[in-house]
C-alpha cells in the first residue's frame, strides 16, 4: 500500500509499505529508505489544523529524535521521515495509518531468526548497514558491537 504526500501541485514524498518492510522517499531527488518493521518506534500522525492546512505523517525509527506532540505539520517539512499532505488528503492518510499500523503491528509478532553464534560477521555486517542507514545511531551501533563481541 502506498500513500503519496502532495503539498499543492508540489509532491513531497511516498510511503510504501509490504513485503516485510516501509519505504519512505522524501522529495523527487531522494533515492529512498527501506525501514526494518523492527526498527520503527512508532507512526505519528500531524492533522491540519484551522491554521494550518498542512498534515503529516511520520515514521519515527530507534535513533532519531521527534518534535513534541503539539507541534505542527511545518516542524516536519524538512524530517526525512515524514511525508507531507493537504487537508483534503486527510481522510486518506487516515486510512493509510490505520493500515500501516496493523502492518507493524503484525510484522512484530513474527519471530525474529536469532543468529548463529559463527554468523557473529554476518551480524557486524548488518549492524553497520543500519547504522550507516540512519536506522540506529553510533551510540546504539557501539553497544550492540560490544556486546556482539563479548567485550
């Protein structure tokens, strides 16, 4: 399922959901993220308000920081994790929430595989892929290394 941000005849970006993942693509120059159902924290959605005719949706992940909940849709235009719309696109994005939320909601319940002991590489690898995504921060990356390495 995809849900596509529009500002005016301005795009702002595209988020997708399926095959295990959320994609998220800010912008007509951004390449895109794929985002891990694990790693996401939550699912925030800004309503447009009287003042405002701007909502938006965003993806908060482990590692990044968010607005407080009273801030406007504005404060997001430039997260790369959250994507923009016109209050007549509300009824849509609420839609696509309430879908994306029972998506996560059941990616999570599935079990994660937990690694060989020898794939301890393997893991660094993929340690250093979510770090170098935005996914996890240094900090988070140098604990789970640590403890990967039993040091």
């Amino acid at each position: 399922m995809k849900f596509v941000g529009r500002l005016g005849f301005l795009y702002d970006g595209e988020i997708e959901f399926g095959d295990g993942v959320v994609k998220i693509k800010k912008g007509k120059k951004d390449v895109g993220r794929t985002i891990s159902p694990s790693a996401i924290i939550s699912v925030d959605l800004i309503k447009p308000s009287f003042l405002n005719n701007a909502g938006c949706i965003h993806i908060q992940v482990i590692g990044t920081s968010t607005h407080s909940f009273v801030d406007t849709a504005f404060n997001y235009t430039t997260n790369m994790n959250a994507i923009c719309f016109e209050k007549k696109q509300l009824d849509e994005a609420l839609k696509f929430k309430e879908e994306l939320d029972k998506f996560l909601a059941d990616a999570k319940t599935v079990p994660i595989p937990q690694p060989v002991e020898n794939n301890m590489y393997d893991e660094l690898k993929q340690l250093k892929q979510l770090l170098d995504e935005g996914i996890i921060t240094q900090e988070d990356f140098d604990k789970k290394k640590a403890l990967i390495l039993g040091i």
